[in-house]
C-alpha cells in the first residue's frame, strides 16, 4: 500500500497514478494554487489540483529556469512558475494573442515572434476586440460601458500587485514543431492533462520534440489519463485514457520503471470519494454536458496519471 499512497522518488523515470493523498500531503501548495486562480479568475479541471500538485512537486525550485509549459493555454501553471521566478515558454496550438489584461499587468509577458501574425498583439487589441459592436446605440454604449468597468477593474487591481519576477513567452504553435525553440534549451517541460489530446501517434511526435528541447538531464513532466486494463477514448473530455504498457512505449520508457498501476482500483474508489474535489467542481462543468464532467455531476471517469521522462535516460 505504501506505493499507493505516497509519490515515487522524484529523480528517476516513473508512471504515477495520482493519489488524492496528494492534497494534504501538499497542502500549503494547494492553497497556494486556489488563492492565485481566484485573484487570476481561473477555475480548475476537475482533477487539475491534483494534476498541479504534482507536477510542481517533482520539478523542486524554479528561479531562474528555464521551462516550457507543453499545452498551456491560459492555465494557472505557466503564472505559478513565473511567480517563483522561472522564464517560461508558454506553448498552445490555439493562439493566445489578445491574451486578457488582467494576466498582462500582474506578469512579465510577451510574445515570441512579432510580425504580421504576432504570438502576442497589443494591449489596445485586446481592449478593442471586447466590444463586438451591437447594432444600435444604446446597445453599444451599455457594451462600452461593461466592458471598460470590467477591463478597468483588471488594470488598475494589479496596479496594486508587485509583478511577478518570472517571464511568460507565448508561443501560439503545435507541439509536434517547436521550430523556434533550440535543441538542448530547456531545464525541464511541464504538461498539464494536455498531451492526451493528441493522438497516440500523435503523442510519440511530441514527446520526441519535447524530448530534443530538454537539456541533458532535464525532465519532462507530464499528467495525463489512465485506464486500467485497455486504452480507450474518453469522448467527454476528448483525450485518450492509456494502459501502463501504453505509457511505456508513447514515451519510450523501459520495462523497469517504476509504476503503481497495480493500484489502480483501489485509488479509483479513492478518488470517487474525495470530497474536496466533489464539492468544488468549476462552474463551467454546470454550463454544459459537452465537458469531463457532465452538467456538474460528480462522476469520475478515470485517474490522472503523472509521467515523468529524464533526457538522457533513454534506451
């Protein structure tokens, strides 16, 4: 049971099912994370805290690293990282040039290629594109009105807040062709339950190229979803959930690293019943059944499972 309920050693190659033991075992980090996704206004993926949580732990300190967050969108990672301090390259396939003010103000950001298609526009694109120009005056002074209150509210509440030490380089590009990124040039990789949305194909091209950024020794760090017996689609949160053999050979792991698969049914039950995460699923889950978690109920499909590469390391 040992292995069920405790992480594995930090410094080797591992496949890790996540524990809901996690959120007490990291607790100050747990808060750490809920205080700056409520002064970011951002909401957590139903298992993201635990996804978070570990990841972080296995990485130790950041100042003044280097890392690439491998699917960032707009998640809280990429903002945590800067906030101890680590220069990250903030990688999407889906562009975040009109990123929101609020995130502009309180970090160092910019964008990685300018031109005519910049990874970053503008501040005043960003303030402009909130107004969608409603047919009729009245309609477009209320919108001017909301949204100025709104963008102003963003602006002048981190005036106030010192900004983050960090850098956050966005990079609006596939993770199949980080062509901008050197080889050998990042201390470690991050990925927050993104590169399941790849294909198994797919993933093997992306974890070759995260692969060649890394420097030697560094590590690539990522969570995903886990099935027990057999890999399978899982169509709500369009990703694929994937066996311990899967794993293995997506990220060119050997036979002998270590896992606690065989675990798994006893921390799925454990997981269905940890209150913490039931009780504080985000409220776009209530918006929509198109999502992990249906309309809001509480019905966990699967276990995150945390992977971690160390570059040279390979056979």
């Amino acid at each position: 049971m040992e292995i069920a309920t405790a992480t594995l050693d930090h410094n080797v190659e591992k496949i890790e099912l996540l524990s809901v033991d996690l959120l007490d075992q990291q607790r100050p980090l747990v808060e750490a994370l809920k205080s700056l996704a409520r002064s970011l206004r951002l909401e957590f993926g139903w298992h993201y805290l635990l996804d978070l949580t570990w990841i972080i732990s296995q990485l130790g300190p950041v100042q003044g690293k280097q890392l690439m967050d491998a699917g960032a969108g707009t998640g809280i990672l990429q903002w945590y990282l800067a906030q101890q301090g680590a220069q990250v390259i903030s990688v999407d396939r889906l562009s975040r040039a009109l990123l929101p003010l609020r995130f502009r103000k309180r970090f160092n950001v910019q964008g990685l290629r300018a031109g005519a298609e910049p990874d970053l526009a503008p501040s005043w694109q960003v303030f402009k594109s909130n107004f969608s120009g409603k047919a009729g005056i009245l309609a477009i002074v209320s919108e001017i009105a909301t949204a100025t209150l709104a963008q102003a509210k963003d602006v002048l509440g981190m005036v106030e807040t010192r900004r983050s030490p960090g850098q956050v380089l966005v990079y609006n590009q596939d993770l199949k062709n980080l062509a901008d990124i050197q080889d050998s040039s990042q201390d470690a990789v991050v990925a927050v339950s993104a590169l399941e949305h790849n294909t198994p194909e797919g993933l093997q091209q992306v974890v070759v190229e995260l692969m060649r950024v890394l420097k030697p020794g560094g590590k690539l760090i990522a969570t995903l979803c886990a099935a027990p017996d057999h890999d399978r689609w899982h169509a709500a949160s369009s990703g694929w959930c994937y066996t311990d053999a899967s794993l293995r050979r997506l990220f060119y792991l050997p036979p002998e690293t270590p896992s606690n698969y065989n675990h798994y049914n006893e921390l799925f039950l454990w997981l269905v019943k940890c209150a913490e995460l039931r009780d504080n699923l985000a409220a776009f889950y209530f918006r929509s059944g198109d999502n992990g978690m249906p309309w809001g109920k509480w019905d966990p499909q699967y276990i995150p499972v945390g992977v971690c590469k160390i570059k040279g390391m390979e056979t």
